[in-house]
C-alpha cells in the first residue's frame, strides 16, 4: 500500500475516498459535477439482471513482492523474460453492451464509441502516423474537452503475425494491468516535451489509450476492463518494464472478489474504446483502469485470432478546467 503513491504526497490516490473503493468525493467535486456524478453513480451501483456475462479466467499476480520485471525483449542468459507469480481467478465479466449510456472515463475509466478511420492498412506504420494519428487526436479532444493531445506511440496486435515475427505485431497481453504509474506518467511526459513539461505538470494531463479492432468482428481474445469505482489501492502492485534503451514502470493487479469487469463483445473495425490509464487529477475520478485480454469461452474453436491496434496519448486540459 504506501508504494502507490505520488512523490511528496502520502495518499493522493486514495485521498478523499475510502480506502476499498475509488468513488467520488464530496469534498473534492464541484457541486455541480457532484450532482452529475452521484446521479451516475447511483445508476451504476442498480443491478442489471438483464446483462449478459461471460465467466472467465484472468490472469492475477499472487503476491506483490519481491517487485517484478517484466523484459520486452530476450533477457541476458539466466535471467527470467517474466519474473512474479501468476495465479488464474475465474470473474464475471459483464456485456458492457447494455449499460452503454451509463459508463463515462471519469467514473468507470473506459467508453465505448463509434469511430471511423479512413486507414488502410494498420501494419503500415506511416501510414498509423499519418492518417490515424491525426483522427486519434480529433477523437479525444471531442470526447473529453481537451485543449491538447500527443499521440506519442501505438501497437498493433495479432497472434499470428507475432509468432512470425512480422509487422512489429504483438500478441494480446493476457495479464490483468495498467500501462502507467504514478511514477512513469509524468515520466512520459518529459520524455516527450520536456521543453515543456514543468508548464504542462502544474496542469491537469491524463494518458489514455485508444483500442480498436483492426478487422471485426473481434472473435477471440477480447478486451476486458475493470471498473476504476472497484479497485482498491491495496490490490495494485508497481511492476518495473524493462526496454532495451530503459525501465519502465506499469501496474499489475492481485485479484479482488469486489473487482467488476466488463466487455464489448464482437466489437467491429469502425468501433473504439477510450482507456484512462491515468489521470494526474485526484479529486475522486477514475485514475486508472486495470485491463487484460481474456479467453472467451463463447469463442468458436476456428475463431479469427484477434487483430488489434491501441493509440498511446497525452492528453492536456487548461488550467482553468483543472
């Protein structure tokens, strides 16, 4: 617990909520966006019984030390491409389909919209840049207010295409994570503009990641995420992530029976998911979202192998949203 915190600050995190839950915090939200929020908030908390779920397993760390390390590439003789230990929880994942209009970032950490992109071929790498970058960076302004975003990196995944070692393709991450931390965030953003970073810091930024298929319908290995009002501080471990060239730093999580997981199932090419790994504002909104891929148990046994593409932005708002 008292790893996930800021520099200088003892409970940012989890300051002004409980400590089991990250809901909004009176003291912290301006009575107008209370009201907005506790009205969400009461909405969500109602049962649907009408929602279809899917029981799967996902994969959760089982211990949070010693702190491990996960390589993106082939370590050096001896050395474990993934230390920790894993263990499989069976969850309830939800049809995130039938409460649509209920989610927002701020209170869940993730949405679903219709999204179209006039990109060909999401391999060509210039073509990402070029034309899905600049679509990207349109999409979150409009979806959160924004004045800037930086699209600073993306990854395309396909199992197929990664067995082969082609088009820089990954395959779908299977561990239960959250690809930033209060350390790393504001990293990311020196290492991107560090002209700017000390102006940009004093602001309200977020990192959120854009998911879409790259061809649908998604017919296996699907995207599940948890909802932000469910994770407790203490479920969350800090996981160092070694490159070639540095260490980076993201999340992973040990499991929580009070963790409530949801998912977009046979989501199509012109759709996209806005995932908040994490947001610099601690007044009660979503900071997080943990998220893994999953095995989908309705999937058929000849199912397309998933093909996916996640967009990496910063994103700034004024100081006078902040």
């Amino acid at each position: 617990m008292k790893d996930i915190v800021e520099e200088n600050d003892l409970d940012k995190f989890a300051k002004g909520q409980s400590r089991r839950d990250l809901r909004v915090s009176q003291a912290k939200l301006s009575n107008q966006s209370m009201e907005v929020l506790e009205m969400e908030a009461s909405v969500q908390e109602l049962q649907h019984a009408e929602i279809d779920v899917v029981n799967a397993s996902l994969n959760y760390l089982a211990e949070a030390m010693p702190k491990p390390v996960n390589y993106t590439y082939e370590p050096p003789a001896g050395v474990p491409r993934q230390s920790g230990k894993y263990i499989k929880q069976t969850v309830a994942i939800r049809n995130g389909r039938e409460v649509l209009d209920e989610l927002s970032l701020d209170l869940n950490g993730f949405v679903l919209t219709p999204h179209e992109t006039a990109v060909k071929d999401f391999y060509d790498p210039d073509e990402v840049r070029a034309v899905y970058y600049p679509e990207v960076e349109r999409l979150l302004k409009r979806m959160t207010g924004a004045e800037r975003v930086l699209i600073f990196d993306h990854i395309v995944r396909n199992k197929v295409l990664a067995e082969r070692g082609e088009k820089g393709a990954r395959e779908p991450a299977k561990m239960v994570h959250n690809d930033y931390t209060f350390k790393s965030a504001p990293r990311r953003v020196r290492d991107h503009l560090p002209e700017e970073a000390d102006r940009l810091l004093g602001n309200r930024f977020a990192e959120i990641n854009v998911w879409r298929p790259i061809r649908g319908p998604v017919e296996s290995s699907p995207l599940a995420l948890c909802d932000a009002r469910s994770l407790g501080v203490e479920d969350i471990v800090p996981m160092d992530l070694v490159y070639r060239e540095r260490v980076g730093e993201i999340y992973g999580f040990m499991h929580n029976p009070k963790h409530r997981w949801y998912y977009f199932p046979r989501m199509q090419r012109n759709e996209a998911i806005l995932l908040k790994c994490y947001d610099s504002k601690a007044d009660g909104r979503a900071r997080f979202t943990a998220h893994t891929s999953f095995e989908d148990p309705n999937s058929a046994p000849n199912a397309a192998p998933r093909e996916s593409i996640e967009a990496r932005a910063l994103v700034f708002w004024p100081p006078e949203s902040a």
